[in-house]
C-alpha cells in the first residue's frame, strides 16, 4: 500500500480516487497535486513508482494542510467561536445545526436519536 501524507491509500484504485481518502483532500486538489506532480490520473495507485510518490509527497508537504493539522485546526475555529460566545458557538455547544438548517423536523443528524417526551395524562371525566 502506497503511503501518501503519512496515509495508506488503497492500491487497487485509480491514484485520483485514492488520493481522497487523505483527509482535506477532494476530487479538485488531487486532480490539481497529480497535474503539477507529473503523474497520470488513470494510473492505479500500485502503479506508481517511488519517485512519483516522493513528488506527490513534497506537493502536499509545501502547500495543503491534511490530515491531523486540519482536524486541529477546524476544532480550534469551532473552540474559538465557543469561547466567544458567538451565535454559531452556542450552536456548535448545544449540538444542534449552526448553518441556518430548520430544527422543528428534520436535524436528526445533530440532535442524535428522538427523545420521547411523555405527553399530558387525560383524566376521563363521568
């Protein structure tokens, strides 16, 4: 397995579909790194020879932040907006949607799982 940002990408596919599995990498920065690398995007990851990937290694080593400096990162943003209690903070605190998303339906990704609340006990009046 090929090692790319310090990430085993699958062998079997094709270098431009594996290079996405490093996170902070999508289709147009790995079209993008494979052009400015020299190397043919329909190439299965297998297929590459060292210096292909010491070249797409130094690319993403110079100008893209992967992997655990972008998790870092984005948890850093998202702490600062808590700390100063900005809208999308509180948001990001209470753990509903902080992207103007409706929550009277729907939401169920950042609300998690339905919380039943017991309704009102009629008593049957005579």
């Amino acid at each position: 397995m090929p090692r790319v940002a310090g990430i085993d990408i699958p062998d079997r596919k094709k270098i431009l579909y594996a290079l996405q599995y490093v996170h902070g990498i999508g289709p147009k920065y790995a079209a993008d790194i494979l052009k400015e690398a020299g190397v043919n995007p329909d190439l299965r990851a297998n297929e590459l020879d060292e210096q292909a990937i010491a070249r797409i290694n130094a690319i993403l080593d110079g100008g893209f932040i992967v992997e655990g400096a972008l998790r870092r990162q984005v948890q850093q943003n998202i702490q600062r907006l808590k700390d100063i209690r900005s809208y999308r903070g509180d948001r990001h605190r209470r753990g509903l949607p902080c992207r103007g998303q409706r929550t009277r339906c729907n939401a169920r990704t950042r609300k998690g799982k339905k919380k039943t609340v017991a309704g009102k006990k009629s008593v049957k009046a005579k």
